[in-house]
C-alpha cells in the first residue's frame, strides 16, 4: 500500500474563533459517527487511591468499566506500532532510505536522535481541522538476530566489510491520529521496499492492534470531501473473504460426502445409469413407479413425454440411492454394535468374528473422513437393573467432580510433557514458532476432515471423533453452580503471556498462515520487549486457577462489559494460550529425577497465575526450548477485583505447595516381556499399582481406573474399579508368603478379572455412567438419596490412567528410540490418596507420573514411586523365576 497524506486544505483566516470551535465540534462529531474511533483507543489505565478503593464499583465510578486490567491488549502506548522486515541490506543504505523518504514527503521534518533512531513530525498546512493535528512518531532500526550479532555487524563495518543480515525498522506513534500515521508510514514503506528486491514487510500486530488496515478514508474540508481509497486494505478484505468462502465450500462438501458414507457421491451417478440403461432395454426396474412419478409431474414443466421419462427416472434413481445409503448405513451400525470380538483370547478369533471383521472391511473400504462413522456409530447402552444392583456398592460419580466448584488447577487440569532425550531447538522462539505452526496445521486438517479416523490399535474399528472439534478454540467459562464449554468456529490468533503481560499474536495474514520463521520473529518481538505489566496485569491468571465461584461473580461483575470484556474475549476466543517461561525445565543437570519433578510442577500448575487454567489446553515454551502442555480437562477494577485477585492466588499457590510430584522412567522391562508371559500389560500395571498400594498404607481403597467407551457416538469415559476381590486376594497371598504356583494362578486370575472390567467399560457395559444418569434425574425430581449421599462420600484415594500411546505413533521408537515422549499426569484427587498416571512406551520402558499432597503425613510420592518401581519386579520375577537372575547380571538397567 503506497499512499501519500493528503493535500493540505484551504485556508480558513476569515472564520470567526466562536465559529471555529462549533464547526470543529460539528466535524469531530461527524468523523466519530461515520468512521468511528480508533478500534483499541482506550483511556489510560488509572489505580485508584486508597481512600476510594473500598468505595469504587461499577455503578458508582464511570472510570471502572473503561479501565482495562490487560494493559498490553489495548494499551495506547504499545498499539501503535508497525514493523517492516529487510533482509540483504546494510545498515547503512537503510539509513539513506529512511532519510531520502522523510525528505520526499512534503510538510515533514525529522531530526537524528541517535546512530539508529529517528524523530519525525508531519503536519499537514491550512486552517484549523481534526484532520489536521500534527503526527509525531519515532523510527527504530534494529538487527533481530539479537545483541551478538548486532556487535559482529558493528566489527564488520568498522573493517570495511558489508555483510548484512536482517534487521527491523519500528515506527512508533507518539502522539496524533492513528490512521494518518499509518498512512505516512506506508509512503515510507513503499519507498523503503522501492529500492529492494526482497519486499519483506510484515506489519506485525504483536502489541495486539498494530495493524488495523483502513479501507477507506476520506478528508472533509471547505473545498469538498476528499476520497482515498486504500488497494492493499481491499485486497486484504477480499482475501480474507475468499478464504471464509474457501471453509465454507470445504464444509458444505464434507458435509455430502459424510452424508452419503459408507457410499460416495459419484455412486448416484452409477444408479442412475443403470436405471436408464434397464430402461433402454425395454426394462422397468422400478415395478411400475417411474410411471407413477411420471404421471404426477406438474404439467406447469411443459416437458416432452421422453423429459417426463427421462425426469422421473432421476427422482426414482435419487431415492433409490438414498434408500440404498440409509440401509448400508444401518448394517454398519449393527456391525459396530457387535463387542463380544473383545472378549475372546487373542489368535483364536470364531468364525463369526471372522466373518463380521470382512462385513466391516467391504462397508468402510472407502477412504473415509475424519467424522465420517458419527452417524454409524451406536449409542452408548444402559445396563441391565440386575447389573446395576449388583455392582452398585462400589462406585463413585465424576459428575462430582465437573459441577465442583474448587480450583480446576491440580483437580482437574492434567499436563504433558516433552520428549525425554530430545530438544529440537534450544531457541525458545523459534520452538515457540514451530509448535504453533504445527498446531495450527493440525487444526486445519482437523476442521477440513482430513485426519484418518481413529481406530483401536490392529483393528478396522473405528472410535468417535466428536471430541476433535473442541480441541481449539475452546474456553471453560465459570458460573456459581456449574461451568459451560464455550467454542468458536475459527480464531486466527493465539494468546501469549510473558513476564505478567498479555499480548494478542495473530498467525494469518491475508487468509494465509504465518510461517514458522514469521511467527518466531514475532516471538521474538516479544521476549525482547521491556516494558512491564500494567498494574494487577501479571496476576489476573489467579483468577482461573482459585475457586470456581469467586471467579464467576468477579466475572460477571467486572468482565461482563466495556473494555475489560473485549480483553478477555482475546484470550477466550484465542485459538489456546501460549506462555513464555523463563525458567528451564527438563531431564538436565547433576540430578536429573529432580528436575523431572520440578518439570511436573511446573506444567501442572506454574506459577498459579502464568497459565489460563480455563482455555482447551495451554502450551507453556521454556527458555532453554522444552515444552509441554496444561489442557483443562472437560472440554473490574481495582479495589474489589484486586482483593479477589489475591483470594485466587492465595489459595491456587496453597494448593499448588501442597503437590508433591515425582516423575521416573521404569526401564527394567516394557509391554514385550509382559506380553511374553501371556498378560495383557495393563493389568499387570493395575496388579502392581494394587501392591504397592497395600505396602504403602497396609489397607485396600477404592480405585479409579478410566476407560474410554469411543466405541460409542460421544462416548467419553467409563470407570474400570481395579480393586477387586480376585486383587485383594493375590496380593494378601503374596504378603502372606503363599508358595509361588498358588500366588502366580491368583495373579493370572485377578488380571483376567480385571482385564474383563476392562471390556465391559469399553463395551457400555459398565455401571458408572448409567447410575450418573440416575443420579441426575434425582437431583431432577428433588428426590432425596440416602444411598446416593452414603456412596458419593467414598474418596477415590487410588487415581490411575493410562496415557494412550497411538499419541506418539509419529515416530519409530524402535529405531529412534531418543524420541520416547514422558507422558502426562495430573493431581491426586482425594487429599490423603495418590493419582497415578502411566504410560507404555515402546517394548521396553513404562514411564509413571505420582503426585500427591505434602499435607497428608502417609503420602509420599517418592516412596511411593519406589513402591511402584519394587511390585513390578515382584511380579515379573513372580511370573519368570529366571528374570531375578538376569537383571543381577545386567545392573546397568537399573532407573
């Protein structure tokens, strides 16, 4: 975009001053209503004095709803910013270029303040108009490869050498209007990139709204109205549009090929010739109702008698075919309905098995979309009510747990962690830049459907997708008595935090993504920027991390409007949260298995309020390059806000010193070896999760395992209750010193039993979910449960589950085995109980995630870890007597 300012208008000498000042009242009056005010034009953030701190509210000072408490979102000061990329260019021709484009331009003066920044001023001639305030900005070069190279460049130059590199020059708006300086600047652009082959310009809008382009604008004045038109600003509009229309196409034709799966709709065109080719042959396919479609056409078509054939041929074709796609659609609903596959021993699969696995195959041969089985898909069942009587002494709801109206942060959020040998990059930004890149493709083919279905592992069952959609864009919003998911179809920007302040990153420009090396740059922009948080900005995270219910009432109180509204929706309508950290984390240092626990801590809950506990999930990006993630788990001014700011922190860093986490990779033996001694090797883990358990505390307690039950159309999670008896009963005969032939049939019979659970959960034969409905209508009715309220006062003091490895199938752990990922894990969830998280990597690692509470006095994660660690040796040495021998002779195993 290249336009100059605009002429200076006539003189007004003989306007009287009384008639100056209604005219230029009339005028701005005029602009405001026509073009409006500059988008993110705020007041300046102003704190309160202590005197009128508990006195202020909403309704009694104007000023509180006008206050922003997300100071680099809508900050004047940091707004006005543009930044132009040049590459292969001295510094020195780029000073020639500036100073030649300040000279060129009429009515602007500049002055040198130092060797890379300039001060300019343009002030256009003529009498008195809004229009017509001075601009005054400042223009900054800077090398962006950072403070090393900046001083090899300075060597260079001092030796007569003129390497270049790529530097950035910020313009900086200090004071007047907005869009006049846009406007100079881009003269300054176009000829700045006039003289360079490389037009490299991104208008980066890292300080939220740096880059609001302008389709038009006009200048109002005594000669007439003055129309200028902005070509780039239309262009962007018009790409922008064509990319909406781009998304909405591509869901309209999902939308008909999943519609018509498992047919495609090129086989409507195969019907319809057929038909019309039995009916060349003197053949009437259709017993007789061509005819009678035929002869109820409206006779308003004026068709010939072979149109009106050829026409009532199509319909029935149409519906022949519609008819044909409902009913493949039914039998492979039946097919997937079919479980008892689950259920028998592996490599001996029945003849009926055998025979439904081709039916599944021959249905869902072709190549399907991502949410092409949702509508063949069973509902999830509900159990007999012999079943539920019988198993009902020993449950727990989760539906507690979703209306609970403590801090989801430790409760509720769950973390995951990087690769464990492996650091792609040790730049932070350019980390930064690739993970969001990297996401951001993974959303588009998640909202284009091109993504395979999920299947269970060896199988050509496929499980519900429905959960991708809310993967992004995606924000938990608080309310006093339950919580809502909130999504948005499409977000082009991502919400950053670092060091206490928040910033709006946009990653299309144009309708197209931003590469890696683009948004590194505007990482970096960020990590280099000095200002500081506004006051109360670097805390406001404490706010999602403290009880549900404050957070709630502080919501619709200070955030339901105004300014305070528009910058929280950058964050809850960002497509997830990104945050610099400036710590490192990692596998590092003398003692590595502490720093994995501090690793643990820190995904799981930070610092309490450098994380936005209420978005999908939140990527934190270390400064030495690791990173992980904090996913939430479901899917306004000073005096009062700034109290419950510090309620919040208060009791998320209470709860977040309370978590005692421990993080240990178990390398002795793997799945191969457990498969070797014909053992499904979650169960193997369970039976040793129920030992350790038992040596730990000396009792049994109720344990939660989760299952999913995707098998099913938004199905989500079933509990598998690991402690049964057939558990209790091996694991007292081990204790006891029972010979090891007695043990060892118990151990193979409590892993059956629990393997079987297992099933069942998988299969929507579980009891949990169907008692949870029960428990609604309940709590519908106004129906007192004495039952319900004894049961539900059952802790789950054992939480397990086990992180799927299809999660990080990306690599060939066989033949790169540096690429193993640790998993995820999450808090404990009663106070004196541990929650165990697992995951099993390759054929020969398991990595465990313990957490538990500092202030329970029989808890200890380490120990417990160590618990773990000695019950999967018992029973591997249990099943193969010979394995105790051979980890003597190979020590250097030992984790």
């Amino acid at each position: 975009m290249s336009l100059t300012p605009p002429s200076s208008p006539g003189g007004s000498g003989g306007m009287a001053a009384s008639s100056s000042a209604h005219w230029r009242t009339r005028l701005n009056s005029f602009k405001n209503n026509l073009l409006g005010s500059p988008r993110f034009h705020r007041r300046r953030l102003q704190v309160p004095t202590s005197e009128d701190m508990s006195s202020l509210t909403p309704e009694s000072s104007p000023e509180l709803a006008k206050k922003s408490w997300f100071g680099n979102f809508i900050s004047l000061e940091r707004e006005e910013q543009i930044f132009v990329v040049i590459r292969d260019k001295p510094l020195s021709s780029i000073k020639a270029d500036i100073v030649h484009a300040f000279l060129s331009i009429p009515s602007l003066s500049h002055s040198v303040i130092s060797q890379t920044s300039f001060r300019a001023e343009y002030k256009s001639s003529g009498g008195p108009s809004v229009f017509q305030k001075p601009v005054k900005f400042q223009v900054d070069i800077a090398f962006s490869e950072g403070e090393r190279e900046r001083e090899r460049e300075k060597e260079r130059e001092r030796e007569g050498r003129r390497e270049t590199g790529i530097y950035s020059v910020t313009f900086t708006l200090l004071s007047g209007p907005s869009r006049r300086f846009k406007r100079v600047v881009e003269t300054i652009q176009a000829q700045l990139l006039s003289t360079h082959d490389q037009p490299s310009v991104q208008a980066l809008a890292v300080m939220a709204e740096a880059h609001q382009a302008v389709a038009f604008q006009f200048t109002i004045s005594p000669e007439g109205i003055d129309l200028h038109l902005s070509y780039q600003a239309l262009n962007q509009i018009y790409l922008s549009g064509l990319r909406s229309w781009k998304k909405r196409i591509s869901r309209i034709k999902n939308r008909i090929i999943k519609g018509v799966y498992p047919a495609s709709p090129s086989s409507w065109l195969f019907v319809v010739i057929a038909i019309l080719a039995t009916m060349y042959m003197q053949s009437d396919p259709s017993m007789g109702l061509i005819a009678k479609i035929r002869d109820h056409l409206p006779l308003s078509l004026s068709l010939s008698a072979q149109g009106q054939t050829v026409l009532s041929a199509l319909l029935f074709s149409t519906l022949l075919w519609l008819s044909l796609i409902l009913a493949l659609r039914f039998c492979l609903k039946l097919l997937l309905s079919y479980h008892r596959w689950m259920f028998e021993l592996h490599g001996r699969m029945s003849t009926k098995t055998k025979v439904w696995a081709t039916l599944v195959r021959l249905l869902s041969s072709r190549k399907p979309l991502l949410y092409s089985y949702q509508t063949s898909l069973p509902h999830l069942p509900v159990p007999p009510i012999k079943d539920t009587l019988e198993r009902v002494s020993d449950w727990w709801e989760e539906y507690v747990y979703l209306r609970s109206r403590s801090p989801i942060m430790v409760n509720s959020n769950y973390y995951g962690m990087d690769f464990l040998y492996v650091t792609p990059t040790a730049s932070q930004a350019a980390r930064a830049g690739n993970t969001i890149t990297a996401l951001f493709l993974y959303r588009r083919k998640v909202n284009r459907e091109e993504l395979n279905p999920s299947r269970i592992p060896g199988t050509v069952i496929p499980l519900c997708a429905a959960q991708c959609e809310r993967m992004f864009n995606t924000t938990r919003t608080p309310g006093e008595e339950t919580d809502v998911l909130q999504h948005w179809q499409d977000s082009e920007f991502v919400a950053v935090y670092h060091r206490g302040r928040y910033f709006r990153l946009w990653v299309y420009r144009a309708g197209r993504l931003l590469s890696p090396r683009e948004i590194q740059y505007q990482i970096q922009r960020i990590l280099d920027d000095p200002s500081s948080p506004s006051p109360g900005e670097d805390k406001l995270g404490a706010l999602t991390a403290g009880n549900r219910k404050p957070w709630a009432q502080v919501r619709k109180q200070f955030f339901s409007s105004g300014v305070n509204k528009r910058s929280l929706d950058c964050i809850e309508k960002a497509a997830f949260f990104v945050t610099l950290d400036d710590q490192e984390e990692g596998m590092m240092g003398e003692d590595p298995a502490v720093n994995l626990d501090r690793y643990a801590k820190s995904l799981l809950h930070g610092k309490c309020y450098d994380r936005w506990f209420d978005k999908s999930f939140s990527v934190v990006v270390y400064k030495n390059g690791k990173n992980g993630l904090n996913a939430e788990h479901s899917w306004a001014d000073a005096p009062a806000v700034q109290t419950q700011v510090s309620e919040s922190l208060a009791v998320a860093r209470a709860l977040a010193d309370d978590v005692d986490c421990h993080v240990f990779p178990f390398r002795e033996f793997g799945k191969g070896r457990i498969k070797k001694m014909k053992m499904s090797p979650d169960s193997f883990v369970q039976m040793a999760l129920q030992l350790a358990y038992y040596r730990d505390r000396g009792t049994f307690c109720l344990t939660y395992e989760a299952s999913m039950t995707r098998l099913f159309r938004e199905g989500r999670t079933e509990t598998v209750r690991s402690c049964s008896n057939e558990s209790c009963a091996f694991v007292l005969a081990l204790e006891a010193g029972e010979d090891r032939e007695h043990c060892q049939k118990l151990l193979r019979k409590a892993a059956e039993k629990h393997q079987n659970l297992y099933r069942l959960a998988m299969t929507g034969s579980g009891i949990d979910r169907h008692l949870f409905c029960l428990y609604v209508v309940s709590k519908y009715l106004g129906v007192e449960s004495p039952f319900l309220k004894e049961v539900l006062s059952e802790p789950w003091r054992l939480s397990t589950s086990q992180t799927p490895v299809q999660q990080t199938e990306l690599f060939d752990l066989v033949n790169h085995p540096e690429f193993i990922s640790l998993g995820g894990g999450f808090g404990p969830v009663a106070d004196d109980g541990y929650g165990v998280s697992y995951i099993i990597m390759g054929e020969e690692m398991i990595n465990f995630h313990v957490s538990c509470k500092h202030s329970c006095t029989e808890t200890n994660s380490h120990k417990f870890g160590s618990q773990i660690s000695q019950a999967m040796m018992d029973l591997m040495t249990l099943l193969n007597p010979d394995f105790k021998e051979t980890t003597k002779a190979s020590p250097d195993k030992q984790s």
